[in-house]
C-alpha cells in the first residue's frame, strides 16, 4: 500500500510537469551563478510556475500529446495546473516589464509546439528537423537571457558563450527523449535518431559535450571551480546519453535525465 502511494505521489510529481519546471529554475540559477548575478528568488519561482504550466498546456492539449501523457489530463493534475496560476501570476507582477514580454514570447513558441502556429495547420513540432531547436532555444532564452534582464544587459563574451553553451547543453538532453520516442515519432520530423541512427546520435552527443565543455575555457576569468564541475557535468550526461535506448525504462529520461541540471545546480551550491 505505502509502495502504491509512494509510486503514485512520484508519477504525479513527474506528469505534472513540477521536475521539469525544476530542471528549468536550476539552469537559470546555473547563469545566476556562472555569471556572478545576485540569485533573484522571484525570477527562479517565475520560472518554475511558467514551465508548470507551459509543459502541462503542451503535453495535455493540443494535436500533439505527449506518448507518456495518456489521452487526458488526470483530474489531479488539472486541478494542480490551475492552481500554479495563482503564484505564477503574484511572481508575474514581481519581474519588469521586458521579462513578462519575453516570457510571453516563449509561451507563445512553447504553446505553438502542440496547437497550430499562426496561419499554419500544423504546429512547430511537425516541422521536420525543428523540434530539438525550439526546445533549445526556449530553454537557452529562459535560463540564459531573462537572469540578466534586470540588470543592464550587455551582451559580453562570458554571456554569449553561456548561451551557445546552453543551447548545445539543452540539445544533448534531448537526444535520451529524442531515442526513445523514435518509436512514436513519425519520420517527417527528422529527429536526430532518426537522421543520422541511434548509435551515431550518442557519438554526436558526446561530441557536443565536448565543445560545451571547451567554450568553458573560452570566458574570462576562467574559473577552475566552474569548470571542473562542469566536466563532471559533462561526463555524467555523456553516460546517460551513450546508454539511451529506444526501450527505456519508464523513468530513465523522465527523471534520471532531467535530473542532471538539478544536479549541476546544487554542486554549484556546495562548491
């Protein structure tokens, strides 16, 4: 009975989009700390609340569900989506303007995932080869551009090679749900697995944590911390891309995967 509820509490944890959205506010801590910003508890809950209910919008409504999302929301987690608007909207009103119009933008491209885009019948997911970018793009413009709106936002060499970083670091990550959705995936999305195999995708991925880690060499200062931190980072993601499989087990990329940025997160913390 206690193993039931505990797997159910975990499920909901999971399908309601509240590890993602921590994955998410941990990359933007990730830039607060990596760039030496005040740590803006505001702007992280704002993250967090908007992921939960942009994740849950495109995973449960939409031409395009998610294959572990089922045909309908649960109540509970229905209930839970309407209920993360309340604090999204108090932490809303606590952020400047540009960071509510920029977040707005990315609703939108978030939300243009599953629904249709603008003229379009289809959505962005069904542009071949497009998937993969937008959720890096979405991704690297949350954690990367917003921490810094608040501030003067000078666009230096540190900021850019953050972003470039992320971008690629966000790409690699998907690469666990890109395998492991190729069963679901029709072929017009030429998703990276599909393109190019799966065993090449894992080369692929480590290839591109190499060059996140090698950008890490590029910022001044050079902080020794960062790096070697980063590297682990790197490593360890490198090992759950290398053992991705199209047969996962159900919580291998779901949790285990996206449990990484947590992870670099509060190894930045500690250390």
């Amino acid at each position: 009975m206690l193993r039931q509820t505990t797997k159910r509490l975990f499920d909901f944890y999971l399908n309601s989009s509240i590890h993602v959205a921590l994955a998410v506010s941990a990359f933007a801590a990730i830039t607060m700390i990596n760039l030496r910003l005040e740590i803006d508890l505001y702007l992280l809950f704002f993250i967090f609340f908007s992921t939960i209910i942009g994740y849950n919008i495109t995973k449960y409504t939409g031409s395009h569900q998610s294959p572990e999302a089922g045909t309908e929301p649960r109540q509970s987690i229905l209930i839970f989506s309407i209920l993360s608007t309340l604090p999204l909207l108090y932490f809303m009103f606590t952020q400047p303007l540009s960071i509510i119009i920029i977040s707005a933008l990315m609703g939108l491209i978030t939300i243009s995932y599953s629904w249709p885009f603008l003229w379009r019948r289809s959505n962005l997911r069904d542009i071949t080869s497009l998937k993969i970018f937008v959720i890096a793009f979405v991704w690297s413009v949350v954690t990367v551009i917003l921490p810094v709106l608040p501030g003067a936002l000078t666009f230096d060499i540190n900021l850019i090679i953050e972003f470039v970083q992320r971008f690629i670091f966000v790409l690699v990550l998907t690469l666990p749900f890109d395998i492991r959705d190729a069963r679901f995936d029709t072929y017009q999305l030429a998703t990276i697995p599909q393109v190019i195999g799966i065993k090449r995708s894992r080369v692929f991925g480590v290839f591109l944590l190499s060059i996140v880690v090698l950008f890490e060499f590029l910022k001044t200062p050079l902080l020794i911390d960062q790096a070697l931190i980063l590297a682990g980072i790197s490593i360890l993601t490198a090992f759950f891309v290398m053992r991705s499989v199209v047969k996962q087990t159900q919580y291998y990329a779901s949790f285990w995967v996206e449990s990484i940025p947590i992870i670099w997160c509060g190894l930045l913390i500690l250390f």
